[in-house]
C-alpha cells in the first residue's frame, strides 16, 4: 500500500469516528438524568437514535464500512505478501482499524433490528385499531339493523286498525243456545244480551273465561295428583329394588335343596332369559322343545349356548346384500384399473362375502336326545342370519356300552349318514329355501353344498321344528310359525330317537355277520328249521358304483329302488361247490324300510333272475314276505332274519335241483323234508317253511 492511499484510509478512519461522536450518529445519544440528589446520569438510548437516524444513509454508511473492512484485509495480506520493517507496524494499524469497523457494524446490525422491531409493533397497533374500528362498525351496523326491524314493526302496525289487533274471533265460543243452558244469571244477564249483540259477546267472553279458569284449576289438581301418584310409585320402585337383592339371596340359598330335588329353577330362568335375544325361528325352537320335554319326554334336554353380549348387540334386521353389491361394483372398478391386482381383489372380495352371507347369529339351541342305554344324540342347531334358514351340527356320545367296531359299518354314526333321510328325500345337501341358490349365484358363490361343512346341514325337520316352511310353489312364509314347530315335534323326535336305537342295533348285527355268523334272537329261531348246511362265507360294504355294474341291477336301478343315497353290502354264501352271492340295498330309514336283496348263483353255470325263475323266487321270498318273520313288532333283526330266509332258500334251492337230476353222483344230500319238489309248469320250487309240521311246500 502506498503511503497516498494509507493518508486517505487514515482520514477517512477520522471522518466515521467524528461521525460516530457526533448527536446524530455516534455511539449513542448522551441523555441526562437527575435523580433526588440531583446528580447527573449520563446513558446511552439507541431507540431514540433510530427514529432521528436516515435508513438509507444507514445502508450507504454499512456499504462503505464493509468496503473498508475489504480493503484492510486486502492491505494486510499485501503487507504480508512483501514484508519490510514497517509492515508489523502497518498491520497493527489495520486490524485496528478493523476493529474499529467492525464495532460500527454491530452497532448499525443493533439500530436495524430495533427499527425492524418498532416496525413490527407498528403493524400490531395498526391491526388493532383496525379490528376495534371493524368491531365498532358491526355493532352499529347491528343496532341499525335493529332499529330497522322496529321501525318496520311500528309502521306496519300504525297501518293495521286498532279492531283487526284485538279481534276476538278467533276464540271458540260455546254456541248461544248452550251459553243461556250453562252459565249462571249473573253472568248471561238475558234481559240485556238478548237484546244487544255487544252486551252477549261480553257476556259469552265472560263465561269463556269462567269456563277455562275452571279447566286450570282442574288442571292443577289434577298435576297434583299426579306428582303424588309419582312419589307412591317411586317409593314402591325403591320397595323393590330393596328386595332384589334379598330376594337373590333367598334364592342362592336354595341352591342346594334345587339341585337335590332336580329342579334348576335358577337355571330354567337364565334360560328364559336368554332365549328373548334369540332369533324369532331359534326361538320358537327353543319354547316348543323345552314345552314338549316338561309334558312328554323327560329324557330330552335342551339349552342355550353362545355369546349372550354379541346378540344384544346385533341388528334384528341385518341388510348385507346391499354391502355385498356394494363391494361388488367396488372390485368391478378395481379390476379396470390394475389387471395385475385383479386376482387377488376378487379373491378377498369373494371371502369377504362369503363370510357375511354365511353369518351364525351368536346364540344357539342345543338339544340332547338320550337313548335308555346312556347314548346321546346332541344336536347344534344354528341360524344363518342373511340366509334365513336353520342348520344342524350333529354329535354323538356312547352310553354305558361303546358301538361295537366293524369295518362294513364304520361310518354308520357319521352326521352325513346318521341323519340322512330322516324324512324321505331330506338329505339336507341343499337349501330350503329356494331364494338362496339365486342370491350365492349372483355373488359368485356357487352352490350351497359347497359351504356345509361350515354352516351344517339345513335338514327340512330343522326348519319344521323352529316353525319355518318352504314351499314348493315359493309361497313360503319367513316368519317362523309355533304351530308348525308343535305339529312336527314329537313326529320328529321319535324319528330321530328310533334312528339311533336302530343303527346301534344294525352296528351289532354288522359285527357278527363279518365273523361269519348271523345273530338270531331266541323269539326268531322257529321260523327257521333247525338245520341250515349253507354257511354266511364272507359280508363286506359295497358301493353304489360296484352295484350298477352287475346286469342283473339294471331294472332295480331304473326303477328307482336303489339310489346313490342308499347303503350297499354284499354277501356271499356257499355249499360245497356252489356259491351264491347277494347285493343288500339298505335305504337310510332301515328298518322302517326293509333291505332289498338281489341273488346270483355260480354252480354249473351263472344263474341270476334274468335266466332263471326260481332264484327270482328266492328273491320275491325274501323282499317281499319279509312281513312274516317280524316278531312281537320287532323290526330291528329283519336283516338277520332275512339273511336266514335266505340261507334256507339257497339249501331249498340246491337240494331240490339235485333231486330232479336223473343221472350222475348227487353232491348236495337232501336235509329237509317237501311236500313235492316241484309244482307248475314253471317248476316252483317249495320256499314256504311251515315251521308246525317241519316241511317245505310251495305258496
């Protein structure tokens, strides 16, 4: 730096500082304070200093500071950069003089904020005089409004009459003949009225107000009475609120003497209780079972189960298909606008529905039909609320004696088979009512018989039994009918009681006959000679595939004798070197229904019904005098009996065939003993047993 610019830096270093000294820009303007003692204070007030101080000289005076400060750095590092022996002295002298800008800065940054602040508290008071000015102006503003509203008033009635205000036509008056009736002389005044209209109206007036003084006098006994009736009943609803609790307490002391004597009255009324959150079919269930248990069966149990909480708070009326198509139209929309997503939303969509259509109410009926050997038959019974129809889940528990275990009849005790066509034709794999299979269709859902291992089977006697009847001709009535539940209850229950008594005993005759042995009662053993040589060989479960493959099942099959529903066996029998084997059709209602058997024979040749008339015979002998060996109204041990039948038809057969040959060794020795062995031009054979005399003969 030459010695020229470092004589202008120093004067112009001068010029600030006078600047800064001076009222006006320095350091502060000096102000004096006289305090008690009257001692001068001298202090410095930076705010008063903003307002007499120019801003934009301010900024000018910033810019030319920090200028400085630039070329002082600017010197320094010059000086730095080609030292000498006065270059320390120089650099002293800048970095004071920096210094001495820098102050100034600060001093300047000061004055900016306090200016900025006073410019903010500016703004404030602005605001707020604008708001107490707005304020000012909306209450005048109202009251100018109000004053409007009552001048309006009072110009539209100076322009209505005085008569048109005070008009009394309004009031309804008794009629004149009954005013003269009711009132009193001194208030009808006759000689007066009858004669003025004026003098009657008042006097009409009069009695008006007569009248209605009475009324509210009335009007107030008669609130009296009330308030009074109104303390006696919440003094008699304090009375019993007090006896609950006592009353409860009686109660859970007799606890011990209800369960000795066996009646559960605290039980039966928590029952009651219950059952009025139940579904109106469920409910009806509920009152006509228990009814028919307290007058006909002691046996039979019934109760409630489920979450009592959930069907408090459930609607009466759900309306879910709108939801459903609802979120049907959603996942259309959905599917438009991502291809990828699209499986998975109509998958989730299609879960989502299928869990609202197949929606249990929370409560269900529970009904326990015990057998005299101890075995129970529980029967859940659900109401599918959207559906609107009942389902059954079914269990059952052995009594004192376990079923016996055979391979033929395993699955005997199964829910699909034990219930199965309780009532002809009522395999309770489809819906009853009808609107179903429409409405699971046009959400996607498919058939109902998909969704029965989650919901039961919708069996016709369940709906029956909680009063709901589906009609063919779609005429049914949703609304579950007592009468239709009393007139098919004890039918029912007997039903399903004899179905259990009778596959317990079927599962014990299963047992023998796959040992080989065929289990006659001691009543039955005279309907059969005492010697039979043919022998049960072998008994196995067959299936209705295997049965429509034989030919000889062809005609049985179309007319409608053996369905796919029907339980099939096969058995087969022997006598030296014939063999005879036969199919049994069983229908789910044995032994209402007796067993349909039909016979083949393997001896010389193959002979069945079809080429020969005397194993047709054999089969009208079994299937259809099967009434004959029914005992004492015993229907249970048809099927041993038949199997018996048969048996002894098979040594009829081979003996009788044995004797009408007229050459060669006979195999099969005679055992019993004929009338004749054969009759007719067909060649009958002698099948009938007369069991008084021990001969065959022909019928």
């Amino acid at each position: 730096m030459s010695s020229k610019d470092h004589h202008e830096v120093e004067v112009k270093r001068k010029r600030s500082l006078k600047k800064e000294s001076s009222p006006t820009r320095g350091a502060g303007d000096v102000k004096r304070s006289k305090s008690s003692t009257n001692d001068v204070k001298l202090f410095y007030a930076e705010e008063e200093e903003v307002e007499h101080r120019d801003p934009k000289k301010d900024l000018s005076l910033f810019k030319s500071t920090t200028d400085d400060v630039r070329k002082c750095f600017k010197d320094i590092r010059d000086s730095k950069d080609k030292p000498d022996k006065s270059t320390n002295d120089h650099i002293e002298t800048k970095k004071r003089e920096t210094a001495l800008h820098f102050v100034l800065l600060k001093k300047l940054n000061r004055l900016s904020h306090i200016r900025c602040k006073k410019s903010r508290d500016a703004t404030n008071e602005a605001k707020q005089r604008i708001d107490q000015y707005h304020l000012q102006l909306q209450n005048l503003l109202y009251e100018t409004m109000h004053l409007e509203k009552e001048i309006t008033k009072c110009l539209e009635f100076n322009m209505l009459s005085y008569d048109e205000w005070s008009k009394d036509e309004e009031i309804e008056l008794v009629s004149v003949e009954e005013f003269y009736e009711e009132a009193p002389s001194d208030i009808s005044k006759p000689e007066t009225t009858k004669e003025d209209q004026h003098q009657l109206r008042l006097a009409r007036l009069d009695w008006e107000l007569e009248q209605r003084k009475m009324l509210a006098q009335k009007l107030k006994e008669s609130e009296t009475s009330k308030d009074q009736l109104d303390k006696e009943i919440k003094t008699q609803q304090e009375y019993l609120e007090n006896l609950q609790p006592k009353l409860t307490s009686i109660l859970q002391s007799t606890k011990p003497v209800q369960e000795y004597l066996g009646m559960p009255f605290d039980q039966i009324r928590e029952q009651h209780q219950i059952a009025g959150h139940l579904p109106h079919p469920l409910y009806v269930l509920y009152m006509q079972t228990d009814a028919y248990r307290q007058a006909c069966d002691k046996k039979l149990e019934v109760k409630i189960e489920g979450d009592i909480e959930a069907a408090k708070s459930m609607k009466s009326t759900p309306e879910l298909f709108a939801d459903v198509e609802d979120s049907d139209s959603d996942q259309e929309e959905q599917e438009k606008k991502s291809s990828k997503r699209r499986r998975k939303t109509i998958d989730s969509g299609k879960v989502e529905r299928k869990k609202k259509v197949l929606k249990k109410h929370p409560l269900s009926v529970v009904l326990k039909i015990k057998t005299k050997d101890g075995t129970c038959l529980q029967l859940n019974f659900y109401y599918l609320v959207t559906l609107e129809i009942v389902t059954v889940v079914m269990q059952l528990k052995s009594g004192s004696e376990s079923p016996p275990s055979c391979i033929s009849g395993g699955d005997l005790l199964s829910p699909d088979l034990l219930l199965n066509e309780i009532y002809p034709g009522d395999n309770g794999n489809t819906s009853p009512n009808a609107a179903n299979q429409y409405e699971l269709r046009r959400l996607g859902l498919g058939e109902f018989n998909q969704y029965i291992k989650e919901t039961g089977k919708p069996y016709l006697w369940a709906q029956w039994l909680s009063g709901l009847q589906f009609l063919n001709n779609n005429k049914s009535s949703k609304v579950a009918d007592s009468s239709v539940s009393s007139e098919n209850m004890q039918q029912t229950i007997k039903r399903l009681r004899r179905r259990i008594k009778s596959r317990l005993s079927l599962l014990k005759q299963l047992a023998s006959l796959e040992r080989g042995i065929i289990p006659l009662a001691p009543e039955a053993m005279s309907l059969f000679p005492t010697k039979i040589v043919a022998k049960l060989a072998s008994w196995k479960r067959s299936t209705y595939e295997d049965f429509c493959v034989l030919p000889y099942t062809e005609e049985l099959i179309s007319n409608g004798l053996a369905k796919e529903s029907d339980i099939f066996f096969t058995a087969t029998m022997d006598r030296g070197s014939a063999k005879m084997t036969a199919q049994i059709v069983m229908t789910p209602d044995y032994p209402a229904v007796a067993p349909l058997f039909l016979v083949s024979l393997q001896w010389q040749t193959e002979r069945s019904a079809l080429n020969d008339i005397n194993i047709q015979e054999m089969e009208e002998e079994v299937n259809v005098h099967y009434k004959e060996m029914i005992i004492h109204k015993s229907h249970d041990q048809i099927l041993a009996n038949q199997l018996q039948r048969l048996l002894m038809c098979f040594d009829v057969y081979l003996e009788t065939e044995t004797q009408n040959a007229e050459e060669g060794p006979k195999e099969i020795s005679k055992e019993k003993v004929y009338a004749r062995f054969a009759r007719g031009p067909n060649r009958t054979k002698p099948y009938k047993f007369c069991a008084e005399v021990g001969i065959f003969s022909h019928r």
